[in-house]
C-alpha cells in the first residue's frame, strides 16, 4: 500500500511529464507496472496534490493586465498571486482557456505515457475515483493475444470498472510501435481519458531487410491531437442525437457544413485543436490572431542538423488531421505502429484512430517553425475554398531560441513545377488548379521486416476464406450503421461467457432491408483467411476510419470513386461493387470473377499494415487478416458519435471452447429480474427466520397476504379505481 501511494503520488507530481519518449523505469522480472487513478479535473486550474484525496486547486484569473490564480478563505478573503508562463504550461491544464469539468488520468490530459519494451507484460492498476461514471480502457493496437478480456471494450470484453473499484489490466505488450489507450465507455475518450502507449522494438531490423536505413535518431517525442470541444462529448452526442450537432452554445445555431473536394462532407466544426493537451482557438480562424494569446502551445525542443523521431497519434472524436512541418520535409517510416519504407512527403494525414511515425531532419536556420494541423474540409457550401481552415499548431523550437517568440508562418508553395505532396490523404486527388498530388496509402510499401514478422496470408490447399462486405453507411433520420444494423450492447460482457439471452438477435425475419437495431455478430472460424471489403455508400457521402480490435491486417487495394477531375467531387458510388438491396447492406462484386480473387491491382506482396484504416466516400478498401486469435473483437467507425450511434459490430473468433477461460474472480455483470414466486418465498423465508427469535410478523411484506380472503380490494381503499385485486 505504501508502494502505490508513494508511485500515485510521483505521477501526480510530475503532471506534466515531458512527451519525450523514454522507457519506463518501474520493471520487475519483465513486468512494468503502472498506477493510473481517474478523477475529475478543471481546466483552467492550479492543482495543488499534497493531499491526493482532497486536491486544492485555484482558479487562474486576468487580474491587473497579467494571469494571476485566486485563493480563497472561507471568510472570502482573496489572494492573488501571479503565475508564471512556465507554471501555466507546467502545472495548469488550459484546454480552450475556460473553465470546463473533464476527466484526467493522474492529473494529466492526455494521460501519462506508457513506455515499454516489446514482449514486456505490461501492469496497470486503474482506479476509479469518480463519482458515477463507469470506465474502462482499450489498449489500442494491442492484439491481446491469450487476454482478450484486456482488450478494454464495455459489455464486449468485460463489465466497466464502478466507482471506487480498481481493475488491474494485464497483457503482453506486443506488437512493437506507436500505440495509444483510451477510454471506451461513453464519452470518456474525448473527455481526457487518453494517452501513448509506445511499445520499442527488442531489437533493430536487419539491415538487409530495409532498403532505406534509417539514420540514427537523435531523440522521440509522442504527439496526440485532439479536438476540444465547449461542451463535454456527452452533450455533443446528444446534441447530434436531437438534430444540432453544430452546439457549441445552447441556442441551437446552425453552422453551414463543409466539404473536402470528394464532396464528403464534415457536420462538425473544430472549435479548438489540442497538441498534447495545448493550443489556441483564432479569431475567424486567422492564425495571426489567437482569442486568447496566453495560452501555452506545446513545444519540442531540438538540436540543429539532428534527426527526430515524432510519434504522432489522431487521439480526436471527428477530425482528420493534415500534418506539416513549416521548411522541414517529413519522412513518413511507420503507420499503427507497423514500418514502412521511408517516404518522404510535405504533408501526411491522420484521422481519429490513426497513428503515424515521421522522421525531420533539423538542417534549418536556427528559429521557432510551426508543426501544423489542419482539418481536411477546405470547402464551403458553394464549393469556394474556405479563406481559414479550422487548424492548430505546435512549435519545433531549435535549441537556444527563446520557446516563447511566435514562429512565423512559412507555408511552402505548391507550384505546378514543384507541386507538394500528401500521404494518406482521405480522397483521390485535388481540384484542378490546387498543386497538390494525394498519395494514397497503398502506395506506401512495408519494410520486408514488417511483412516477416506478419506475412500476407495466403488461401493454401485445404484452408478456407471467409469474404465480408461491409458497407458502412449512414441513414438521414436513422444514424450510423453497418450492413443497415445499428449495434445494440449486450447486457452481460460476452467475454465473460455468460450464456444466451444476453444479445439483442439480428433475427432474419425481424431485420429486413432497413435499419434494424440488434447485437450485430459476424462469426470468424478459426485458421481461415478472412477478407472484408468495407466500403461506404450512401445518401451522405461520409469518409469512415474504420479500427480493428485484436488484429492488424494488410490492406490490399483501396478502391476509388469515380472523379470529376475539374472538381475531384465524386460522381457516384465505384462501379466496382454490385448493390443487392436498396440499402446496399448485401452486395457483391459486379464482376464475377472477382470473387475467386481475380482482382486487380491487389498487393500481395508488401502491402502496409494497419489496425484503422480510412474508407473512401462512395469506394472501399479491402482488408485481409487470418482468424488465429479466439475472443470477441470490436470493428466500428473510429467517429466518436458514429460509434455512439451503433456503427460497431462484434466479431466472434472462434468458438467459445478455443477462447481463453476469464481468470479467477474476474468480475462480471448481467440484467436482473426478480421472478414473483422466488420473490415471496424469499420474503417468507426471511419471516421465519425473524418469527424463530421472537420478531413479529411484519404486516407490510407482502407475506400476509397469502389467502384470497385476505387480498385488500383497491377499490376498497380508492373507489375511483378499478375493481381487480391490489394484490394477485
């Protein structure tokens, strides 16, 4: 007990540990363990964790033209004392610069980095200090490979952690890479509870299996970004749910929606963009003029003519991001975790869910340059470009230069000469006129050390392929939705085996060609190769990243729509794939022999590998991946309010028999109802036991009553009512 708190109270301390990647110190025997305690915390607050149950906290104020935090005295009787630009970007959780009630892991939004080495078996004791919130926590990219009751996902692989209990997660950490976790109950993801977990490889890649050697890297920072919003995600849900997903206030405003040159179009506006828990809001979106200049930004310091590693990871609810580095060329060496071969761009994109890896070379004069993070919807209704996009910014601060001076934008110019180039970029191509080539994520090759480590697989003699279409829709009026089946959570978490009962069934002749809203199971045999083509049509032309739990896979082909190539809009859905229903919920290939594999342009050599991958609006993407992992696996829309609507669906891998048993103790939960006989003879059983030492009968337990002679009439006691027995 004295070893915990001691270690709760180190994480509290150092709240705003350094985002520098650095291995874990805490390891015994190849086990690290980790303390994280959940509890509410105030933006825009000085916390004082003396006392760790009862934290101080004051408020930070503008008093006398400078930031100054407020003490109070039960007499209110004030103090002001002013705070320092490091004690704000030290001590203090800013978010937009309001004061706003979320959650935090030890203190800290994000949550403190879990770093360890691959193979390590990771320990993390979570306990839950809320009031009335549930919780649990994914480990995202994780395979969970023998401990899919681990995996962190409500009523799928285990029952949420209640106020005041503790849970100790434990798995093997593996595979290595730029990993994250994150709450998976309601909305505490978007609400705090997130954070990096970086797993480093044992050893390098032989230097024969890369055909680009990495230089040697001077150092690693882990980067999350993420939107924040007015109102907690919670209000955002219901908000969408009540038809004003634009809230922001409550007066019901509504905010024209946006669109990227495909003409998918985005409901949500970014309201402020956070890096590692720091940014500013700009007025009307001008860069040049912050609401609130005070507002630290997170910065990463290096050495000039060094290479760096940055490991960054779309922690958001809806947002895409478009990465850059003003003057400074990325080389992208990793997506999930999984390596690729280096590739060297202006700009890379990542949407929630995502993570990439990119090397910057620091050979530039010595200043502050702006890490950039724009949405990717640069067109307004009418279609003309958007004067401000929606962005944030970090600073890459070389060495000697004051941390605090404002960078000057230095957007490099795409010409047609020298046009600039975007990795992973949600659409086909750009709108004429734009000097921007998209390169798009199959493009991207994995390193031959990726693909030993996990091979393509391959349908061998006597082995079987299980193909899945999946489209991925969203229905006006209806929600989100996959194969018209909107996801309804079990009462009883399936990896605890709890028997039948437990799921609402997608019954056939219930769940027709329209939405319906039930338990959506598909069934993974084991050993078999599997293949999904997800794809997205619809009324609403939506781009979708779509995550995997308990596997990575290999992604074949990304099939485009047809492009109007002035615009780049969409003309319609990809000619590829054969609607069976209205709903699009069965479909197949238009060309036959595409369903033996005869499709083109399939990589089945070194395709990148992923755990989230984005769907084009109106294409898809084909996904493969072997069913060697038993357990019950999450596959939803990483959207945080698509999952809420039920763009989810559960895979059972395996039978019940070939999954691992639950470990002792583990804790389940279930509905509950009260049959009336049992109901009786336990009120009965309990009065004879009181009626054996002399305590009367009591005449309001219902057990008095047992004869009809005896049963009081309502009307007896309330004539207006009717006539039948009170009780029977």
């Amino acid at each position: 007990m004295i070893l915990h708190t001691c270690l709760t109270f180190i994480f509290f301390v150092l709240e705003s540990e350094s985002r520098v990647v650095f291995p874990h110190q805490n390891c015994t025997s190849n086990v690290c363990y980790f303390d994280f305690v959940i509890d509410y915390k105030f933006t825009m607050m000085w916390y004082n964790y003396t006392n760790l149950r009862e934290p101080q906290y004051n408020p930070i104020v503008t008093r006398d033209g400078i930031l100054q935090r407020r003490i109070s005295n039960p007499q209110c009787q004030e103090e002001f004392i002013p705070i320092t630009k490091e004690e704000l970007k030290e001590s203090v959780s800013t978010g937009d610069g309001n004061y706003k009630l979320v959650y935090a892991i030890n203190g800290q939004i994000p949550g403190p980095n879990v770093v360890v080495f691959e193979d390590q078996i990771v320990s993390i004791t979570v306990h839950n200090a809320l009031e009335i919130e549930g919780v649990t926590i994914h480990w995202h990219g994780m395979i969970q490979r023998g401990t899919p009751w681990m995996d962190g996902v409500s009523m799928i692989s285990q029952c949420p952690i209640l106020p005041g209990q503790t849970f100790e997660y434990r798995f093997v950490a593996y595979p290595a890479g730029t990993h994250w976790y994150h709450g998976h109950l309601s909305s505490l993801l978007s609400d705090g509870i997130m954070g990096a977990l970086i797993v480093l490889p044992r050893i390098r890649p032989p230097i024969f299996m890369t055909s680009d050697p990495l230089p040697d890297i001077e150092g690693e920072f882990s980067v999350l970004v993420f939107e924040w919003m007015k109102t907690t995600a919670q209000e955002k849900f219901q908000a969408i749910r009540g038809g004003f997903g634009g809230l922001n206030d409550y007066d019901g405003q509504c905010f024209p929606l946006t669109y990227k040159p495909d003409g998918s179009a985005s409901l949500l506006q970014l309201y402020i963009g956070l890096v590692n828990g720091r940014g500013q809001r700009y007025i009307n979106g001008d860069p040049a003029s912050p609401e609130i200049p005070y507002l630290p930004l997170e910065t990463f310091t290096v050495k000039q003519n060094r290479y760096y590693r940055f490991r960054t990871i779309n922690s958001g609810f809806q947002s895409p991001f478009e990465i850059s580095v003003d003057d400074h060329m990325l080389i992208v060496v990793a997506f999930d975790g999984k390596d690729v071969e280096p590739y060297k761009t202006d700009i890379v994109v990542i949407s929630p869910g995502e993570s990439v890896d990119f090397i910057i070379f620091t050979n530039r004069p010595r200043d502050n340059y702006r890490i950039n993070y724009f949405i990717t919807t640069f067109l307004d209704a009418n279609g003309d470009i958007l004067r401000n996009r929606g962005r944030t910014y970090a600073v890459l601060n070389y060495e000697g230069v004051d941390e605090y001076s404002v960078p000057t934008i230095r957007h490099r110019d795409c010409t047609p000469s020298v046009p600039c180039t975007v990795v992973n970029q949600l659409y086909s191509r750009y709108p004429a006129g734009i000097n921007i080539i998209s390169i798009p994520l199959t493009h991207l090759r994995s390193t031959q050390w990726s693909i030993k480590k996990l091979p393509v697989p391959i349908v061998k003699p006597g082995q079987r392929k299980q193909l899945f279409f999946l489209n991925f829709n969203i229905n006006p009026g209806r929600g989100a939705n996959i194969n018209a089946l909107q996801f309804v959570k079990p009462t009883s978490a399936l990896q605890t085996y709890p028997g039948p009962g437990v799921t609402v069934p997608c019954d056939p002749e219930t769940c027709t060609d329209v939405l319906c809203k039930c338990t959506h199971t598909v069934k993974l045999d084991l050993g078999n190769v599997i293949e999904m083509v997800i794809f997205s049509f619809g009324n609403i032309k939506v781009v979708h990243p779509v995550h995997l739990h308990g596997h990575h896979f290999h992604v074949l082909k990304i099939g485009y729509p047809p492009i109007d190539p002035q615009t780049g809009n969409s003309t319609g859905p990809t000619p590829d794939i054969r609607c069976l229903n209205e709903q699009c919920s069965r479909a197949t290939w238009s060309d036959p022999s595409w369903i033996n594999g005869n499709i083109p342009d399939l990589n089945l050599i070194d395709p990148p590998i992923k755990d989230t991958v984005n769907v084009p609006a109106n294409g898809y993407v084909i996904i493969r991946f072997k069913a060697d992992n038993p357990g019950y696996w999450f596959l939803h829309c990483h959207f945080a309010n698509h999952q809420f609507q039920g763009m989810t669906l559960v895979m059972q891998e395996g039978e019940i028999r070939e999954m691992p048993p639950t470990p002792p103790n583990f804790p389940t939960c279930n509905s509950f109802q009260f049959d009336h006989n049992q109901f009786l003879m336990s009120l009965r059983k309990q009065e004879r036991m009181l009626s054996s030492k002399g305590i009367p009968r009591s005449s309001t337990s219902g057990v008095s009553y047992v004869k009809p002679a005896n049963i009081a009439k309502t009307c007896h006691v309330f004539p207006w009512t009717c006539k039948k027995p009170m009780y029977g």
